[in-house]
C-alpha cells in the first residue's frame, strides 16, 4: 500500500465523511428490509445480504465514474450501486421485479442490479461470468485510447471457475486497464475457502503473472478500502496493467435468504463476525475522532430512514411487468437489407467465385465500411495465414493488428471478451472464429448461453453485437472434434440467429447482414466446400441476404427437398439427375437461415407438391429436421401425400477413416433413393 494514504479519519473532508455515512446506512437499511418483502410475499424471492463487505462495496462505487468507467458488480453488490450511482426506489424496483427496475424490468433475479445507461452493467447469475465481459470492455477502452477503467466484483469462490483464469490470464497479456475485485468472506454459500483453494488469499494463486498487480485489503474498514480502491485505480490508469484487488470482509448473515448459516457455522462465528461489523466500527471512529456528533449521525439515519420510506411507497405502488411482453426484446431487429430485400440476384454475366473468396472479400468489404469492425480467434492473424482455412488471409495486413488479432485456445474467453468488448459503443462490431472447427465450441457454451438471453435480460438495453463464425461439417475426413455438426443444439435458443450458406453468394450475403446487425449470429460455414467448384458462384456487390428467408434453388412440382449446408449441392445434383431420368421436377430449397426459420416458403413448397424430404448432414435423429417436420405437421398435414421423410447422419460420432465416415454422412446415393421411395409412394 502507498506510504501517503489518501483517506483517512483525519484527512477526508466532513462533507466526503457524511456522504459515506449516509450510503452506508441507506444501504444497510435497505439490505435489513429486503427479506421482510419476501415475508410479505411481496418479491425479493432472492437476496443476498451484504452486510461485512461494507468498506470495499462503498469504495468501488465511489471509485466508479459513471459515463466513462465500467462496472460489473454480483448479486451481493448493493451498497456498490448504492454507492455508484442507483437510487433507494431502483433498488427496490429490481428487489419486488418491478416493470421499471433499471437492471432488467422484472426479467431477471432479484439483488442483480444494474443500470446500463450510467454504464452499471447487467450481469447473470452464472457466477463471475463478467470477469470475461469486464475484460473484454477493458480491451475496447485501451483500443479507444480513453482513460477509464473496468471493474470486475466478485466473491472469492467465483474464482475457482475456470473462465475466471481465462479473463485474468487473458488481461495480463494483453494488458488492459481493468480491477478485479475479489470481496473475500471466507465461504461460498456453505462451504469454506478452505475447499476452495489451497491459497489462504485466492489472490495470490495469481502472484505469478507478469504485468498483473495484486493489493490487499480490509474490506471491513471503510480508509483501508478506499485508500487500496485508490491506488489499485491510479495504477490501472498510469500504466494501463490490471489489478486484483482482494478484500478481506465477513459475511454477517446466510448466503441468501435460502441459507442457513446456523447449519454450518457455530454460535461463536456467528457472534464473532457481528462485533467486526464494518457500519459499526465506522459510527464508532467518526464519534471517537469527534468528526461528528451524536446528534449529527442520528439526524443522518433518520433521514434514511425516510428515504427508504419513500422509496417503498413509489416502488410498490409502481406497475409489474405485463404478461402480454415476454415477447418483447427477444433478439434485437436485424439490418434489412436495402440493394437486395429478399436475397436474391439475376446476375446471369460475371465470374464465378469460391465460397471462401466471398467471406473473405466480404469480410474486408465490410471492414472498410465500418472502423470500428474487430476480427480476432485462434491462428487467424499470423503473417500471411488467416486461420486453419486461411479465410481471414490478408486482413491484418490490411487493417491492422489492433483491428485483426490472434486470440489463446479458449474459446470461452474469445466469445466472452467479444461480449464484453460490443458494450462499449453500440457502433462496434466484433467478428469471431469461435472455435477453428465447430465441434471445439463447446467450452464457450456458457458464454453463448449467456449472450443468448442479454437483450432479453436487460430488457432491450444490450445486445452483443458479435458474428460468431464457425467452420461446420464433415466430408473432410476429418473425424471427431473436426467433422461434427452442432446447429441442432445451436437453435435451442432463442435470441440468436443460426444462418448456415451453401453456394458463395448466399455466404457473402449472410455475413455482411450478420455482420451489420445488432445481437449475436452464429454463422456455419460448410468447410468442405469452401474450394468446392460446386459452391461458387457469381457475387454481385455488396450483395445482401436476409435473415429467414429460404432460397428456392430449384423449381420442381412432384418433391419438395429442405437442406441447407453440405448437403444443398447434393440435393440439387439429385434433382437434375432425377429430372433428366423420370421427367419429375423436384424443388430444392436451400433454407440457409435456420434461426429465424422461413416456415411461411416451407409451407408454400408443401402446399404445391404435396411431399417432403428433409436432408441434412446432421444426425436424423434430433437433427434440425425434426423441428421442420414438426412444423410442417402441425400446419400443413392436411397437403401431404406422403409420410415426411429425412436423411442425414447416422446417430453415431463422425469416424476418421473415409469408409467409415462414407458409411454415417448422408450422400448423393442415400438421398436419391430417398426421393425415389417418395416420388413412388
């Protein structure tokens, strides 16, 4: 710690001193009230009380500059937004789940305060998922060039997470002007640091990293805090290295309103913990050092009492959310395309080019247009390669290596700093390679999971703007974590979008809306054609697809065959050979947007031919198909002529060896008798 404290009982002005005061009891009030609301079955179903982390929850809020620093504080974070900006009635309105709670309008848990317009980010319940975000924000404030800092709060067990290493590790090396505050009271819910981590001071599990600082304080005492608050920021600042700042606190009651600590702590902890009580000790120095009278603190309390009266009063008598808006903020609306509405092109003259060519000439396009574009993944910035499949081949070159970077093997941390890096201006657009196949996304299925429900979350005050490029499918010989395909799982959640392009035009169409649209789109590339003759295709400038509208790519009367991705190619190969033998025209529709889903085209193809075949690369069952076939069912049962009928993998991993993977990927053969079993029936 500095020689020269800034803060103290003697130094800090009276006004400061009584600013401190009256947060700190408003604050201790409205955590004393909290549970009474859920006895009242009045809400506040979920609180955690904060009481014994008073000192550094108090500092990291006066240490905030709202507008200009960021803050992702956790669920027991209530006298830092106190302390940071949020009034009594917010509070309150988030407590009860109120329509006008600031953080999310009811949507989310109680004790998840946020307030995005004052940059009080909302954050979930996956504990210490922001450490990614908060890093990610970081990131874009030293690309900005602006002094500012973002602040990372936790508990001390969120630290055992895996994605925490992640951002922290990832935050050293690039060195960004971030403080991750670590508020440590011995327990997560009821089981002890000691089970934790082998460390007394998690802090210290990172005492190795070469440009991260670590400073230690009481979190009980009110100066140890904002003196330590103080230098952890000006460091942050000067020489732009992150800071973990662990705080020694108490927890004074149960974890929750759930817990009962009476279960795991004895009588003596219990009593222990309540004499170092840090609103207590404050009272005590401002009456002993005479900063204040009996009279003066009395008056101060009082007067938070009313406060939190008041707020009450307004709060509970403010509107709940109503049930007719669960439909609202979902996914933010995407671009429309303008040159090209529905997706579609005449150009009959021009050459042809690879599916590959048209995302990356997309990619620049778009980088061009728009400054404030970001690209980065694994092993797609290194010279002259531009990933495993060299699509990004040439932009760093062209762009910049602020703009176009390498990022470590870890594909939670590139998702979850892309997250957090769109929160800093809504103009940013960040451009991932999620994983270099598709099948070793999994790891950062907690942050898309997490980006998924941000829009809803907020109540439409953030959404990701982040494409999410991922290289899809098989035919590469390329066996498991290479050859797999992951849409199905993919399109389980609503607020992402899901395009998978067969042919270079519908590719460069799709990114260059994905890439101009607010929220997060997962865009699958089938590698396998990439190179493909089969997939080029005559690109037309600045060429626009919207997102679920499916593509007829060729007219037929007697089948209708759904696919998307590898198989598209396929199916149409299929459908001329058929032509040319039987004099039966099948229509191929390239669906290549599957969240949102063109069921209104779907529908109308059934309706004129009267039988469907879905082809996919996926596993039949619990493939994507199902879901189409579901729909097609529901609403177009009374068309069909024949059973609904689906090709695609066995249910069975993506084997190595060729024949084996010959003999689970569906093929030209396998949907040509298909179809003929169909057009037969």
């Amino acid at each position: 710690m500095q020689k020269d404290k800034k803060f103290s009982i003697k130094k800090t002005d009276k006004k400061t001193l009584e600013n401190w005061y009256r947060l700190m009891v408003l604050g201790r009030r409205l955590d004393e009230k909290a549970p009474n609301y859920l006895k009242q079955a009045l809400g506040w179903s979920y609180h955690a009380p904060y009481a014994g982390h008073d000192g550094i929850q108090l500092a990291i809020g006066q240490a905030f500059e709202a507008n200009k620093d960021f803050l992702f504080p956790y669920y027991r974070d209530m006298l830092t937004v106190l302390s940071a900006g949020l009034t009594a009635e917010e509070i309150i309105l988030n407590g009860i789940s109120k329509a006008a709670d600031p953080a999310s309008g009811g949507r989310h848990m109680s004790n998840h305060f946020a307030k995005p317009e004052i940059n009080i980010q909302n954050v979930s319940s996956c504990t210490g998922n922001h450490t990614l975000h908060a890093v990610g924000t970081a990131r874009a404030i030293k690309l900005s060039g602006k002094k500012a800092v973002s602040i990372s709060s936790q508990g001390e067990s969120s630290v055992s997470e895996g994605y925490v290493y992640e951002a922290i590790t990832g935050a050293d090396k690039e060195q960004l002007p971030v403080i991750f505050v670590f508020q440590d009271n011995g327990y997560g819910i009821s089981v002890p640091k000691k089970d934790q981590t082998a460390n007394r001071k998690v802090a210290n599990n990172f005492s190795g990293f070469k440009n991260l600082r670590i400073i230690h304080c009481n979190g009980k005492d009110v100066f140890d805090s904002m003196n330590a608050m103080d230098e952890a920021k000006k460091f942050v600042l000067e020489t732009g290295n992150p800071v973990i700042l662990q705080a020694n606190c108490v927890r004074i009651g149960s974890h929750s309103n759930s817990d009962a600590h009476e279960l795991y702590r004895d009588e003596f902890e219990r009593n222990y913990v309540k004499e170092y009580d840090p609103l207590s000790k404050f009272r005590r120095l401002l009456l002993r050092y005479d900063r204040f009278s009996e009279d003066e603190l009395l008056a101060i309390e009082d007067d938070a009492k009313q406060i939190v009266k008041q707020a009450h009063k307004v709060a509970i008598s403010s509107p709940d959310p109503s049930p007719d808006s669960i439909f609202d903020f979902v996914s933010p609306e995407p671009y429309q395309p303008v040159k090209f509405p529905l997706g579609l092109h005449q150009e009959k003259e021009g050459t042809k080019i690879k599916f590959i060519t048209a995302l990356n000439e997309t990619l620049k396009a778009e980088f061009r247009l728009n400054p404030e574009t970001y690209l980065y993944g694994q092993d797609i910035a290194n010279k002259d390669k531009g990933g495993i499949f060299n699509v990004s081949k040439g932009m760093q070159k062209e762009f910049g290596k602020k703009r176009v970077f390498n990022a470590p093997i870890a594909e939670d941390f590139i998702v979850g700093t892309a997250n957090g890096m769109s929160r800093f201006n809504d103009k940013m657009r960040i451009v991932v390679e999620g994983a270099e196949f598709a099948d070793y996304f999994w790891p950062a299925m907690e942050q898309l999971v997490e980006s998924s429900h941000d829009y809803w979350r907020s109540n439409g005050k953030f959404a990701p703007n982040v494409t999410i490029r991922l290289a899809s499918g098989g035919y590469i010989g390329g066996g498991l974590y290479h050859s797999q395909n992951i849409e199905a799982t993919l399109t389980t959640f609503p607020g992402i979008r899901v395009v998978y392009p067969s042919y270079a035009d519908d590719a460069a169409g799709l990114l260059r809306t994905s890439i101009r649209s607010k929220g997060v789109t997962l865009f699958l590339e089938p590698k396998a054609l990439y190179n493909d003759p089969k997939a080029e295709a005559i690109v037309p400038d600045d060429f626009e697809v919207p997102f679920g509208k499916a593509r007829i790519r060729r007219e037929g009367t007697a089948l209708t065959i759904l696919t998307y991705g590898n198989t598209t190619p396929m199916c149409v190969e299929v459908a001329d050979k058929l032509a040319k033998e039987l004099g039966k025209e099948i229509e191929v529709i390239d669906l290549r947007s599957l969240l949102p889903l063109d069921t209104e085209s779907i529908i109308q193809s059934v309706k004129k031919t009267n039988k469907v075949l879905i082809v996919h690369e996926d596993k039949v069952f619990s493939g994507f198909g199902g879901e189409v076939a579901a729909q097609i069912a529901d609403i177009a049962f009374e068309f069909l002529d024949a059973p609904i009928k689906r090709v695609g993998a066995t249910f069975t991993p993506v084997g190595f060896n060729r024949i084996l993977e010959n003999a689970i990927l569906p093929n030209t053969q396998k949907i040509e008798q298909a179809s003929k079993d169909l057009l037969d029936y």
